[in-house]
C-alpha cells in the first residue's frame, strides 16, 4: 500500500507550511512554478493543493489547467491563503476559485484571528485529509 500523492503548489513557504500541517501521511510532489505543477500533474496526484501566491500569482492557472484534463479534472483541488491580503482581492479570488472548481477556499490567516493558530491548522490539515484516499 502506498501513500496518497498531495501536489503542493506555492511558494517555499507554502509548501514548507502545508508539510508541516499535513504531516507524513501523504507523499508529496512541490511544485514552485507552473512548469513543475504541470509535471505534478502528470503524476497522477490524489489531491491538489495550491497556495494564492504560486508562481507569481498562478493559482487560477493551475486550477484551470487540472480541470480541463481528463487525468485531473476530478481530482480535488484546496486553494489557501496563507498571508494577508485586501479583503477585495480574497473575495474575489475566492470566487473565481470556486466557480473554476475548488472544492474550497481556506483563508488560513482569516482563520487563524477567528479561531486561534492551533485550531486553524488543524482544521486546514482536517481539510486536506478528508479529500484523500484513505489507501492507494
């Protein structure tokens, strides 16, 4: 038995972040930039997680991309953010995301001033989880 795959997409950060919260459960394939996501793609992932700030602000992109192929079109895709931004923008991008076919849109920052650090996190991790096949 194998463990899932979780394409992680974002800034080192990010990734470094979604590692920690998610924990050794899955195997992961980090992608910085768009070629290397696109490459992530072809590997079949078992989720997609994608960070607002992916290469220069390519998240939609990638959302886009793994929808419109046949090999990820059903594959669950988390959009986070991870810093703050404008609440203009987060509404916006939001939007997009979930019209493009997220399955969610986690303001982990948003989350952290409502609930506290520890239980954000944990509901991020709770998220990501539940997306994942329980065996491959």
């Amino acid at each position: 038995m194998s463990k899932p795959k979780l394409l992680v997409a974002g800034t080192p950060i990010a990734i470094k972040t979604l590692k920690h919260l998610v924990g050794e459960e899955v195997d992961y394939l980090p992608a910085r930039s768009m070629d290397a996501a696109l490459h992530g793609l072809e590997e079949h992932p078992d989720m997609i997680v994608c960070n607002v700030r992916f290469d220069e602000s390519r998240m939609l992109n990638l959302l886009q991309a793994a929808k419109e192929s046949p090999e990820t079109r059903e594959t669950p895709f988390l959009c986070v953010r991870l810093a703050p931004m404008p609440p203009s923008w987060k509404k916006g991008i939001e939007i997009a995301a979930l019209a493009l076919g997220a399955v969610a849109f986690v303001d982990l920052s948003s989350l952290e001033k409502d609930v506290g650090r520890e239980a954000a996190e944990q509901q991020l991790r709770r998220l990501v989880l539940t997306h994942l096949p329980q065996e491959r």
